[in-house]
C-alpha cells in the first residue's frame, strides 16, 4: 500500500481530538453531579416555600381565632347592655328608685344585674363585669377574685371611683351603640400589677336613657391568657411563636421575662428580634410580612401578620409573629443527601480513573515537549520538536517552533530596550541630584537674602529712633508724621522679610514622628489662651487622630487657622472655632470652622498666595504670609488646602493630612 494511504491513519491515530474524548465521558458525570446539586437548590427553595407557607397559614388562622375571640366579647358587651336590668335601672331612677313598669325597686334590679353577670362569668372565663354610673362611680361588679378565684359579687362599701380612669373617660365620649376597646395590658387591682400575671382587654359601652342622656357604661375586663394559649397551639412545636401590641411590645414571648416588659418600665421589643417589622408597625395596611431573619447563631424564616381586631379602630391591633429555624426546615433534605453522596463517591472514583488513563494518553508527548522546552529553553531547534508529526501535536510542535522565533528576536529587542531605560533611568537620577543641590542653594539664598536684608533695614529704625529722639523737639507735627511713616514702614518691611524667612525655612530637615493631634491643639489653645479670654472665644475639638508628620510644622498650620478665626469675629459675636477630622482612603481630612466675618467667593484661591491680605492694616493686622505657611504645610504633608465662607456667617478650612507623610509621592 502506498505511504501516501498510511498517513491518514497515522493522523488518526495521533489526533489529540480523539484522545479527549474520553476526558469527555468524565466531563459528562460532572455535568450530572451539577444537575444533582441544582435539583438539590430546588429542593432547598421548595422547603423553604413550603415552611413560610405554613406559617402564613398559621397565622392566617390565628388572626381568625383572635379576632372572632373579639367579636365574641363584643356579641358579649352587647348582650349586657341589653338585658332588662339595664332599662330597669334607668327607669327606677326615673321614678324616685321604682320602677313604673312592675314596680321592682332600683335595688332589686341591680340584684338581678348582679346576678347575669354572675351567670356570664360562670360561662366564659372573663375576669370581671362592671357597671358604672356616668359620675364614675361603681354600682355592680362581679369579678373572679373570690377565695381561690371564685367568682364574687363586690359589695357596696368596696365599690371604687373610676371617673379618672382611661377606659371611663374613653367610652363616655362615644356615642349610642359605640364599643371602646383598650390596649391588652396586664390587670392591676388598686394600681398593683394582679399575680399570678392575666393579660386583659377592656370592652366598654356607654348606656344612654330614650332622652340621650349619659346613664353610665357598662365594661367587661376579658382574660386572654386562654386565647393567648390557643393562638401559640395553631403553631407547630417547632416553630417559635410571639404576640405584641401594635407599637411591637411583646405580649407573649419564650422568655417570660420579655413579656410585658413595658409594664415594668423596661424595653423589649420585636424590632429586636425581627427589625423589618419596622414595615409592619408603620404601615397599619400592611397587613402580612414574610422573609428570613438572622440571629447571633442561626437563621430563620419568619411570617408576621398584624391583626386588627376593633372594626371602630384600625389602630387596635396585635402583632403575631411565627418563626422557623432555617436548618431544620432543610432537615429532610438530609435523608436525601446520604444517598446521593454515595453515588458521587462512585462518580468521583470512575472520574480518578479516567483522568489517570487521558494524562498518560493525552498529556505524554506533551509532556515530553515540555521538557525538551524547559531543558533547552530559547536555544530549543527545529529538529527537537515533532514538527513532522500529524494531528494537533504537530500543529503544536510547528506553533512552538514559530513562536520560540519571534521570542528570540523580542529578547534582543529587549535587551536593547533594557539598555536605554537603564541610560535613561542614570540621566534621570543625576538630574534629581541637581534638582535636590538646586533647591539647597534656594533654601540657602533664601535664607540669606532674608537675613542681610534685614540689617539695613535695623539701621534704618535705628536711626530713625535716633532722629526722633533728639530732633522731636525741632520738627513740626507734618515731620513727625513723616518719621512714623518710615517707622511704620521698616517695621512692616522688618515682619515681611522674617515671615519670608520662615516660609523658606518650612520643612527643611525638621524630623518626622508621630504626632497626636488632639494634645497639639489643646497645646496651641494655651499658648492662645489669654488671645481667647479678650474675645471671649471657644475652641470646640475631639477625638483628633494620631498621624506621622512635622511636629512643628503642624502646631504653625493648626496656630495660624485658630488665630484667623479669632482674628476675624464679627463685631458682637463671640468667635465659636471647630475642629473636626474624618478618615477618607489614605488621609485625614481635617476642618476648621468658624463663625467670623467670611470670606467672598473671589477671595478663595487669592488668600493663600504669599502676602495677600483682603483687609487694610487698620482693621486687622498680619503680614498676610499665614494661610501661605499653611499651605505649604499641607503640602509637605501630601495634602491639599481649600476653603469654603459665606460672608457674616463663617468660613471652614478643610486639608487633608496623609498618615504618614513619608509615603507622599
């Protein structure tokens, strides 16, 4: 057979395409472990839907449960209102204390009104029913505080006055029919919280005479411990169960010492446990709340309702909250995963043992180039790589031999790009060297044209005091004059040349350490303390950082922003100076603020020039060189300066300050 026939096979054979397909088969069993893991989500998610729709079904059946509790005790309230007893007593008070209708005596009917409240008591578990007179006063009340809670008829001598209790004053400002519902607090007996403790409710009725007057009211004082009860049975054991009132104050908890907390004066609130029923608490329409909650050590689904439960009052309403822990709403899941995890332990080891058979068929000539590339490198020929062999490898050997080319033409290209920067980099560092003997000799001639200029300006005033001293008797008051001006002037000249001096001598050498800005400014308001005492002035400041930097640069730049500030007051206005600080990135920011004459808009960029000033010598003095020193401060510090005013309300300074100054660029 001819070669030209063999060579198809040979590429065949020696097709990387083939040797991958069995990377493939394992490529596969992943892709269904990733399908097992998606369904497992889904079964996550599935759980979890199904848990919160419970508990929105439960309190769905709580808040039927509680508000038909509430209706029942309004049927009730009703019920009392009517019962003959009632007309009775309006009508024997009518008529001298006889009834004209069958002449029963006003007595005899509060006997038998004792007696339906009785008989109420004896068939739900109400706490006590009272009639009031509209003066406030107690006429009939029956409760459950008898011996061992039976159920008495209270006598006349320990009837109380309720006149200026809440409830009373409540229902008598509601009209005929009306029913007043108060908030669920626990029941008090002559002010004191009643043990053991009876969460209550009031249902109260005004009671009208045919001719609309007031009579009194009549109030049911309803225990619901036995529907507190019942709401927490329609949840499940597992779940955690909750009630509060409408502000969020727990009612019911697992903690007992959480419940009623409020009646002792101390905080216990749902917004704690559960802080998106701020939503709830706020909007009374929201009526249902769902979601996932986290505590300090686990997670949680939760289903809050609010339940309104006086149709007069959207106001009167509870809150009940039921919640489930996340990880065992997932419990079931667990029970699915054993399973699963023995078929992957299966899928993982047929997986091993594809991926040891693909590297040695696959990955053995490779291999073998690799290491003919890594022995000879850049020096690697031709004929050390399968350039002539079929299939993919051979386009890769063929690739590699191209691409080790162009590589040794970049490394000489490099090499050659290496040398200039290597040039260009020794003439950059010979030019720093100059720049830093160049800014040397500045800070030298700086210093020294300060200081010779300052001589002849000494004689000048030196001479002028001599002239003035012996001359002052020749000269009129014009020449006089004359001499102050010179006086005045040399002395100014004297002020600017030595703040010259001291801009230029700025920096310098001056070491850097760390400086504690809070203790630098209170040092500098006491180096200004009487300056603060004249004006009457505060400087308020706290919590200032600590940074690395200038000691004494840094006390000059705080010096002169608070002797501006106290410098420039309004007329009248005793000068109030803040000094704040906020970390940003890498820097602080720093402001000082005060409540001083301002500064116009125009003004800003002008004021930290050298020698500028904005207002004449005779109304504030300086050399106009300080906010200059401060920003050349700022900037040795590798910040920046700027200023916001508003003429007579105050201007800030803001800089910013690096925390280490030596790492400025």
């Amino acid at each position: 057979m001819p070669a030209s026939e063999h060579m198809p096979i040979l590429g065949k054979r020696k097709s990387i395409t083939r040797r991958i397909l069995f990377p493939l088969v394992a490529l596969i069993v992943l892709s269904n472990a990733v399908i097992i893991s998606i369904i497992m989500s889904q079964l996550d998610q599935q759980l979890l839907d199904a848990t919160e729709q419970n508990l929105i079904n439960e309190s769905e059946l709580q808040a039927v449960q509680f508000r038909a509790n509430m209706l029942e005790l309004v049927r009730d309230l009703r019920f009392i209102a009517g019962t003959p007893p009632i007309q009775g007593l309006i009508r024997a008070e009518r008529n001298g204390g006889i009834d004209p209708r069958d002449g029963s005596t006003f007595q005899e009917w509060v006997s038998r009104l004792g007696v339906i409240f009785t008989e109420m008591l004896k068939a739900k578990p109400k706490l006590q029913i009272r009639f009031i007179r509209a003066n406030g006063l107690e006429q009939v009340r029956v409760d459950r505080f008898g011996p061992n809670g039976s159920i008495r008829t209270v006598a006349q001598p320990e009837l109380q006055d309720k006149s200026q209790t809440r409830y009373f004053i409540e229902t008598i400002g509601l009209s005929r029919g009306s029913v007043y519902l108060s908030d669920i607090e626990l029941n008090r007996e002559f002010g004191e919280i009643v043990l053991p403790l009876q969460p209550v409710i009031r249902a109260a009725m005004p009671i009208y005479s045919d001719e609309g007057d007031l009579f009194g009211i009549v109030i049911i004082n309803h225990n619901l411990q036995d529907t507190f009860d019942a709401l927490k049975s329609l949840s499940g054991d597992e779940h955690q169960f909750v009630i509060t009132n409408g502000a969020g104050d727990y009612l019911l908890h697992p903690n007992p010492e959480r419940s009623f907390a409020f009646e002792y004066g101390r905080s216990s609130n749902v917004l704690d446990d559960f802080p998106a029923a701020q939503r709830l608490i706020a909007s009374p329409q929201l009526e249902v709340l769902n979601g996932k909650g986290r505590s300090k050590d686990h997670e949680f689904i939760y289903s809050m309702r609010s339940i309104a439960y006086n149709p007069e009052n959207n106001a009167d309403r509870i809150i009940v909250a039921t919640s489930h822990d996340f990880e065992e709403a997932l419990a079931i899941k667990s029970q699915v995963l054993s399973k699963i995890y023995l078929f992957l332990i299966f899928v993982l080891l047929m997986s091993g043992v594809l991926a040891i058979y693909v590297s040695r068929r696959v990955a053995g000539p490779i291999v073998a180039m690799r290491n003919t590339l890594n022995n000879n490198g850049l020096a690697t020929e031709s004929g050390d790589l399968p350039i002539h062999d079929g299939g993919e490898l051979g386009e890769l050997a063929r690739a590699f031999d191209n691409l080790l080319g162009e590589l040794s033409q970049k490394q000489k290209l490099l090499a050659a790009e290496v040398n200039e920067r290597k040039a260009a980099e020794f003439e950059l560092r010979m030019n720093n060297q100059k720049l830093s003997a160049a800014y040397k000799e500045l800070e030298q001639f700086t210093y020294i044209a300060s200081h010779d200029l300052q001589e002849p300006l000494c004689t000048v005033q030196s001479l002028v005091e001599l002239f003035e001293e012996n001359y002052r008797d020749k000269m009129d008051e014009q020449g006089l004059t004359f001499l102050g001006f010179i006086n005045e002037s040399t002395a100014r000249m004297t002020e600017l040349i030595r703040g010259l001096l001291d801009y230029g001598r700025l920096g310098g050498e001056s070491a850097v350490s760390e400086v504690d800005c809070q203790e630098l400014v209170a040092a500098v308001c006491v180096d200004l303390g009487l300056r603060i005492d004249d004006v009457g002035g505060r400087i308020e400041y706290h919590n200032l950082p600590t940074i690395v930097g200038k000691k004494t640069e840094l006390r000059l730049l705080f010096q002169n922003l608070i002797s501006n500030g106290l410098k420039f007051s309004r007329e009248g206005v005793p000068p109030v100076i803040t000094i704040t600080a906020e970390h940003s990135a890498e820097a602080w920011q720093f402001s000082v603020s005060d409540n001083g004459i301002g500064i116009e808009a125009e003004h800003f960029q002008h004021i930290f020039m050298i020698f500028q000033r904005l207002h004449g010598r005779d109304e504030f003095e300086g050399s106009g060189i300080g906010l200059a020193h401060c920003k050349k401060v700022v900037e040795l510090h590798g910040g920046e300066i700027w200023v916001e005013s508003e003429p007579n309300v105050g201007t800030v300074f803001y800089f910013t300050l690096r925390e280490n100054c030596n790492e400025q660029a």
